[in-house]
C-alpha cells in the first residue's frame, strides 16, 4: 500500500470520527417527551414533543425522553413484577391500626407524568419518580388514614372502600404534593390487607357468627313475611266473605224491593184498569142513555111531526068536502060504503024494512051530514 492511500485512510476515517463527534440524531417517540441539556445552557427549559432531532455538534447535546403513557406503581409481596410494575419483591407497607393490630397492605398506584412539568421531574427525579416522589408520600398518606380505623373496619367491606377513596382523593388532589411536582395519580388500589392469624381468626368466627345471625334473621323475617302474608290472605277471605254477603244482602233487598214494586204497580195498574173499566161503562151507558134520550126526542118529534102530517092531511081531506060539488063526491063515496056494508048482509030483511025504506033513510042521513044545514030548516 503507498503512502497516498495510507493517508486517504487516515483523512476519510477522521471525516467519520468527525461527523460522529459533530451530528447527533435522537428521536423522541410518540408516548414520550424529551428533555435537553447542552453543555452551555445546561437543562433546556422547554421539553421537546415527539420528533427526531439532529444535533449539532452531537458532542454537546443530549435528549432524554421520558414516558408521559399511564404507569403502575406497586407495594406489594409479590415475586415477580407484574404490568411493568416498579417495586421490591417484599414491599406491602406495614402499620397499626386504631386497635394496635398490625395491617400488612398491598396497594397499587397508576399514575402519569404532567408534560408540563417534566423538565421539572427531569431535575428532581430523572427517571426515577416512583421511589423518590411517589413512595414517599403515599406511605404518609395511608399511614394518616389507616391508623384512624380499627383493624376490622379497614379489613373489609365498607370500611376498606372508604379507605381506599379518601386515600386516592388525597393523593389525586390538585393542591397535594404530588400534583404540584408533575405527577397525576389516577386510581389508587388497596389489593389485600393481611393481619395476624389469630386475629383474622377472630374475625372469621365473628363474620360466622354476624352471618349466623344475618341469615337467622332473614329467616325470622321470611317467616314473619310467610305468616303476614298468610294473615293477609285469610283476611283478604274474610273481607271477601264479608262483600259477597253484604252483596248477596243488598240483592236480596234490591230483588225484594223490586218486586214489591212491580206488585205495587200491578195493584195500581189492575185498579186503573178496574177504574178505566168503570169509567168506560159508565161513558158508555150515558151514551147509551144520551142516545136513547136522543132517539125517543127524535121519535117524538117525527110522531109529532107524523101526527101533525096526518092532522094536515085530514084537514086537507075535510077541506076537500067544503068545495063547490063535493057533495056529490060524497054521497058516492058514502054510497060505495053502504054498498060494501050491505054486501055481507044475507037473508031477509027485517019486518017492515024495505030496500027503499033504507035507501030513503040512507038518503035523508046524506043529506044532513052534507048540508046539516038544510035539514036544519026542514
């Protein structure tokens, strides 16, 4: 190899050491924000958002991203590190309890860096946040307020919830001490409260007996319940017992009451009709009577009227005989009459009658009733 080679080596490889010494490339990905710190200015104010950076000269320059994602931290017995959770493998914080029973808790923290202070927690705590912002104050915290319970309240139920959640409020506070450095808590978990054999014992066989009694008085109430309710229903009979009698009464009265009505109105009726009855006889016989009344005046007055006709005639007839030769008319007429009176006579005649003796006197008798006059001057 000649010397010019040797050297073109030299040169190119110093151009890489170079470039090395002078670029810099970092890239701060999309869960994370980065902070810098230069040689001349020390920490950047200002924390840098997801992108990759080119620093020049590489040399003076350096970023450090942080995760800004949601992280758990634990205190916990467990082994192993379970979901990225930061811890010791023998880590449940131990206090006493209002009584003086030891509580052993197990306690989970989620919780995130605030962008706006992560240059901050870069200058307090770099990348370690947990044990040296987090643990702090959470020990102080659950040591306040487990110690105000006795050991039964804060071990289950609803003491345990309420623990839990004066817990995280305090430590989610916006005026606590872990908000006001950069770090948001958003859940707060009690995993298990372990105390002494002999005592969790106790509580057992308390919880048994709370139990015994809990379920002897659901059963005294359901049987309370059972016997109410059969009260109920056999009262429930009798009522209805009572409303079907008083219904069956108040039908029977109604029913009753309904047919002395229709008797009533069938008296009232047969006695209208007794009484139309009697009114229509009676209507009936004075206009039987009017008629009759009616028919004898109309009698009468056609025999008056008759009688006065017959007077009339006769008057007439009388009159006839008063007219000039009348007379002659009536001696034929009395002469037909003797005739018929002489026709049924038979035999002879009586001792000195003659048939001119009769027909003398007959003459004589016609004269003096049709001129009375003349005989009267005989």
């Amino acid at each position: 190899m000649s010397a010019r080679s040797i050297v073109t080596i030299v040169i190119v490889v110093g151009a890489l050491l170079a470039s090395l010494l002078l670029f810099d490339v970092e890239t701060v990905r999309g869960d994370q924000y980065g902070v810098k710190e230069t040689w001349s200015d020390g920490v950047v104010a200002d924390p840098l958002p997801p992108k990759t950076y080119f620093l020049v000269p590489g040399f003076s320059q350096e970023i450090y991203p942080y995760n800004m994602g949601m992280q758990v931290w634990v205190m916990n017995d467990k082994a192993e590190r379970h979901e990225k959770a930061e811890g010791r493998a023998t880590d449940s914080y131990l206090v006493q309890s209002k009584d003086q029973q030891d509580m052993r808790i197990s306690l989970q923290v989620q919780w995130q860096r605030d962008p706006a202070h992560v240059v901050a927690l870069h200058k307090i705590a770099r990348d370690n946040v947990e044990e040296r912002l987090i643990r702090p104050e959470v020990m102080r915290i659950v040591k306040d307020e487990a110690t105000k319970l006795t050991a039964l309240d804060a071990y289950s139920g609803e003491g345990l919830v309420r623990l839990q959640n004066i817990i995280e409020q305090r430590l989610a506070a916006k005026d606590g001490e872990l908000r006001m450095r950069g770090v948001s808590v958003a859940k707060f978990v009690i995993e298990h409260i372990g105390l002494d054999a002999k005592y969790t014992a106790e509580i057992v066989a308390r919880q048994v007996a709370i139990q015994a009694k809990l379920r002897a008085d659901e059963e005294t109430k359901t049987a309370m319940a059972q016997a109410e309710k059969a009260k109920a229903d056999a009262r429930a009979d009798y009522e209805k017992t009572i409303v079907q009698a008083e219904r069956d009464k108040a039908k029977g009265i109604l029913s009753a009451e309904q047919k002395a009505r229709e008797q009533v109105l069938d008296a009232e009726a047969s006695a209208k009709k007794v009484e139309l009855a009697a009114l229509a006889q009676k209507n009936q016989n004075v206009l039987a009577a009017t008629g009759e009344q009616e028919a004898g005046n109309l009698r009468a007055q056609a025999i008056l009227a008759l009688g006065k006709a017959e007077a009339e005639a006769q008057k007439l007839r009388l009159s006839a005989y008063a007219v000039p030769g009348a007379d002659a008319f009536v001696r034929i007429e009395v002469a037909k009459s003797l005739a018929e009176a002489f026709k049924g006579v038979k035999g002879f005649l009586p001792q000195g009658v003659t048939y001119n003796t009769v027909g003398r006197d007959f003459e004589g008798a016609l004269n003096l009733l049709v001129n009375p006059q003349s005989a009267s001057v005989k």
